[in-house]
C-alpha cells in the first residue's frame, strides 16, 4: 500500500479530483498555499495498492498541465522616496509535484 500526496494548481484540482473518483480511487483534497507566488494549491492524498501506483499517476500526468502566466511581482518595501517600477513576468504555473510514500498500517473505520 502507497500513499500518493500530489501538490497542484488549483484549477487543476476539481478534474484530477473527478478522474480520480471516475476511476475508483478514493482522494482527499486539502487547500494549501506556497511556493514562489503564494498562490492557492491543493493538496490530493490518495491511498493506492502498489500496484495502482502508475496508474494514479498516470491520472495525475494526463489532469495537471503545466503553462505560462503573466503575473506582475510585489514590490519591495522600500525608503520613501524610491520608485519602484514593476514588470511583468512571465512565469510557468501548474503541473504536479508528487510524492509516494510507503504504509506500514491503512484501516478504514
């Protein structure tokens, strides 16, 4: 038995979710923030037999997208009197970072 913690965009989140539950694999879904942007993630915890390992992933690989977002960076706290002109970036967002750990004990109560 594996547990599969997926980390991923939140637009991607509600169809990962849904192709999960299509494909019978029971998935939990938490609201996390981080990273480079603090934008809104979602966290996916999926419990797997081993061998259904790939195929969760597989559902991950074909749900999660990465692509490219214009964002516009905060500007840094700075003396009065300093201009502070933002530009745009060009940045890649989405995408999935996963992690597959083992389980000693599941139960289901």
């Amino acid at each position: 038995m594996k547990l599969v913690v997926a980390i991923v965009h939140n637009e991607d989140a509600g169809a990962l979710v849904d192709a999960l539950l299509e494909s019978e694999h029971r998935a939990t879904r938490l609201q996390s923030s981080g990273g480079f942007l603090k934008q809104s993630n979602a966290t996916i915890i999926v419990g797997a037999d081993d061998d259904g390992v790939d195929a969760v992933l597989e559902i991950v690989r074909a749900n999660c997208t990465s692509r490219t977002q214009v964002v516009n960076p905060m500007p840094p706290i700075m003396e009065p009197g300093e201009f502070f002109m933002p530009y745009p970036l060009e940045v890649e967002v989405g995408g999935a970072t996963v992690f597959v750990l083992p389980v000693e004990r599941f139960e289901r109560l």
